[in-house]
C-alpha cells in the first residue's frame, strides 16, 4: 500500500488517499473528480496507441486547475473522458460522488447535462442568436420554462457583465464578448464543473487577460474549474497545474496565492 501511495504525484496526503482508496468506493463529498488508474487506447488500424496510461486524479469541489502538456500527451482523451463524452477503457471515473466509468451513453449524456459546462476555443455560438437565445439554449434542452429561462439566461450574462450586450448576435460582439456569451451558456445550467479547452487559444493576450480575470471571478464564488492549455502565462491564472506527458500526469502542483501575486504585479506595473 504504501508504494502504491508513493508513485501518484499528488498534492496531498489526502488526495492521494482519495485516488488510492479501494477501487469501487465513493469518494467523499469533497471531492468533485477522482480518477483512478485511467487508461484509454486507440486502436489505428491494429497500431494500439496508449492516449492515457494510467492517470490518478483528484480534484476537490472549488478548485481551480490547468492541464499542461506537449501535444500528444493526452490532454484532450482525458478532457473528454472529465466531460463525460467518452468513457475509459480501464480504471474509475467518480464525478460529484456518481461512478461515470461504464454508465451507458444515455446515463453519460444525463450526466454531462447536467454537471459540466463546456468552453471551446472557437466559442461555438449560434450566429443567428442573440446572446440571449444562445445562453437560453442548454435550458430549452433542460425543459425549463420561458419566463425563467430568461432570468436565468439574463443572470448568467450579467454575471460576465454582458447585461447590456443580452439582443446582440455574434457578428455584433469582439472576441472576448463571444466567449463571455459562451462561459454565461457554460454556466446556465449550474454545472458542477466548468471545463475548458484552451478558452483563450483564438484571443489576443489582452481579450485573454480579461477572460482569465472572468475564470478568476467564477473560481473565488466557488465555480470548480478545469482549463487545459498550453500557454504557459493562461496556466499561471490556476491554482494549480498539471502536466501530462505521454499519457500519464509528470507533475501535479498548487500555486497558493500566485494569482494573486500575479495580479498584485499587474496592477503596480498598469497603475
Ligand atoms: N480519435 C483518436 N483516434 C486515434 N488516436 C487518437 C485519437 N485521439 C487522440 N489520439 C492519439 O492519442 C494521443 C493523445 O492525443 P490527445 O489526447 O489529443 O493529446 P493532446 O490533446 O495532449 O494533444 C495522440 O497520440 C493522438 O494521436
Ligand atoms: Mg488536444
């Protein structure tokens, strides 16, 4: 058992404990993810590829997390296999208490309704929407009625301080409105976890200041967020960073107040 616990480069004692504990037993309330051992493999044609071999991860309620990494090294299976679009070929998947791993479709795609929010980096909006019929949008699909799918939607929006912008379609927003309107539909439906795929990969590094400044905000009213990226200065926005390579997680660290170290820089070197 404890060379077991040596081998996951975990953050924690308690983490570790989380990832390592008996197969088949539910995490504790805390914990928004726990993975153990996920594999996922590719079979091109009779060449197996390894996408994931093995990866250990837990990932409390709150947290705020970037997933690193060289191309190929699995970031966007294991995305894939968090958001509940895929399922692992061996090893545990946990979400907010419930065994995903080996759930049938259906069941998967209730689940990932109703806990995750998706962020892409080409915002994937409806352009003959308005913002407000995009953010509406996940709530039709939850059978929610008119009146309070409006609220809801104009809440969401406002709380990316798009109130005003609420009848605008995408050709009449910037970039960085775009993907403000797509984080406000992410988070219509109350998910448990924010995921985002290299949000700020078709931003200037000005619109992706702001956007990261957006995450920030969601992480400290308690939103669970997970972004995988590979710009090195969008990671340094997270608490904490976890590097993949070749299908298995190299480093996993927490950065405790480096954000706000990090904006306390900002602020002296702008003001
Ligand atoms: N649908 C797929 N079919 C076959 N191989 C895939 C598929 N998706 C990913 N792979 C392979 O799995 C490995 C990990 O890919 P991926 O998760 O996309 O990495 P990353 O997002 O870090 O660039 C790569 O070798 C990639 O070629
Ligand atoms: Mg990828």
């Amino acid at each position: 058992m404890t060379n077991e616990l040596e081998e996951a480069p975990l953050s924690t004692t308690a983490e570790r404990r989380a990832v390592t504990s008996v197969s088949g037993v539910t995490p504790g309330q805390e914990w928004a993810i726990v993975a153990r051992g996920l594999k996922r493999e590719y079979d091109m044609g009779g060449e197996i590829v390894r996408a994931l071999r093995g990866v250990d991860l837990a990932v409390r309620r709150n947290e705020y997390v970037a997933i690193m990494g060289p191309s190929g090294s699995g970031k966007s299976t294991l995305m894939n296999l968090i958001g509940c679009l895929d399922t692992p070929d061996a090893g545990e998947y946990w979400l907010n208490g419930q065994l995903v791993s080996g759930m049938s479709d259906d069941a998967l795609a209730h689940v990932r309704n109703k806990e995750i929010g998706f962020v892409f980096q080409t915002f994937n909006l409806l352009p003959r929407s308005t913002a407000l019929q995009n953010v509406e949008l996940p709530l039709v699909y939850a059978g929610v009625s008119g009146d309070e799918r409006r609220q809801r939607a104009t809440e969401a929006l406002e709380s990316v301080e798009l109130g005003s912008r609420l009848d605008h379609r995408p050709n009449e927003l910037s970039g960085g409105q775009r993907q403000r309107v797509a984080i406000a539909r992410a988070l219509v439906n109350r998910p448990a976890i924010l995921l985002a795929d290299e949000p700020t990969g078709n931003l200037d590094s000005r619109t992706s200041e702001d956007i990261m400044r957006v995450f920030s905000g969601l992480s400290d009213h308690g939103q669970t967020v997970i972004m995988v990226t590979h710009e090195p200065d969008i990671a340094a926005h997270a608490r904490r960073v976890i590097v993949l390579r070749d299908g298995l997680v190299e480093t996993d660290e927490r950065r405790e107040n480096f954000h706000e170290r990090l904006s306390a820089f900002g602020s002296s070197v702008v003001g």
